[in-house]
C-alpha cells in the first residue's frame, strides 16, 4: 500500500488509512503509539481532501466519457443520415423533416427561413445546428436549447438558438 497516499481497487480500507496515514509527514507509526487527538483529525482531514479529490476526478472523468459518447453518437447520426438521403430534422418543431427550394429552408410546422442572398444547402445547415448545439452542451448546461426564426428590419430572418436556463443565445443561420 506504500503508494504515496493512494489507494489501489484491491487494498482493504484499512491498508488504505495505514498506508494514507504513513504518508502524512508528522504522523508515526498509529500501531505502536496509537494516534494523538490531533494527529487522528489531521488524518481525518487528510482522508476527507483525499476522497473529495478522487470523487471529482472520476466526475471529470465521466463527464468527459459522456460527451466523447455524444459527440460519437452525433458523428454517427450525421453519417447515418448522409447514407439515406439526408433527412434534417426541423430545430423549431424537433419532429418534421427540413426541405429546401432555393434559397428558403422549410418545415411542414410552418417554420420558414428564406436565405436570401446565400444558399444553405441541408447538410450545412444540420452542420451549423449541431455546431451550436455542442457549443450549448460544452457550456455546461444539461437543458436542451429552442431554436426560432427572428425577423430583424429589413425582413433579413435568423435562425436563433437559446436557452432560458442557462441564458445561452446564438446565431445559427
């Protein structure tokens, strides 16, 4: 267990406190003398910061996992879609397929974004959503953003992204 403090998959608890109490400077022997009051808190403190700190190691560590799974997954999804025709999933509704005429992008639920003086194809719109949306998830917040058309004067319409827990706000198109 003389690892510098750390503990192993296979250690008991015990081996753990005696190998984690060996490597305090300050603390002796705790079979032969038995510990002091103040050497048996620092050891409890010591433990405490020590638990504490693998805790939020194996949080990071699966949050990490998590969004490597996402992002694989996206990844995944992209390239199923691009083998089967390419269907985009309106951001507005989350349930009708995007088509597109010219340069307006469009969903049975209504939603309309006229392009005006570019063409987005499908691809490069499902590109920039899931852009944005990653840009969300990396953020921090678990909550899954709305996206709406904005009509700004001079009848110039955005895509816009947000979400109200987080305040998260972004251009998509």
């Amino acid at each position: 267990v003389e690892r510098g403090g750390e503990c192993g998959e296979g250690d008991s608890f015990m081996a753990c406190v005696e190998g984690l109490a060996s490597s305090i400077p300050g603390v002796e022997d705790t079979e032969e003398d038995g510990l002091s009051e103040e050497e048996y808190i620092g050891l409890m403190q010591y433990l405490e910061e020590a638990v504490v700190t693998e805790l939020r190691k194996q949080e990071q560590e699966i949050i990490a996992q998590e969004l490597f799974d996402q992002e694989r997954a996206e990844s995944n999804a992209l390239a199923a879609s691009h083998a089967e025709g390419h269907r985009v999933t309106c951001p507005v509704c989350m349930r009708d397929t995007l088509h597109s005429h010219r340069n307006v992008v469009f969903c049975g639920c209504g939603m309309r974004l006229s392009c005006q003086t570019e063409q987005v194809s499908l691809v490069q719109l499902e590109s920039m959503l899931l852009d944005r949306f990653a840009a969300h998830t990396s953020s921090g917040c678990a909550n899954q953003p709305v996206c709406s058309i904005q009509t700004v004067p001079g009848g110039v319409d955005m895509l816009m992204m947000a979400c109200a827990a987080c305040d998260f706000m972004d251009v998509v198109v």
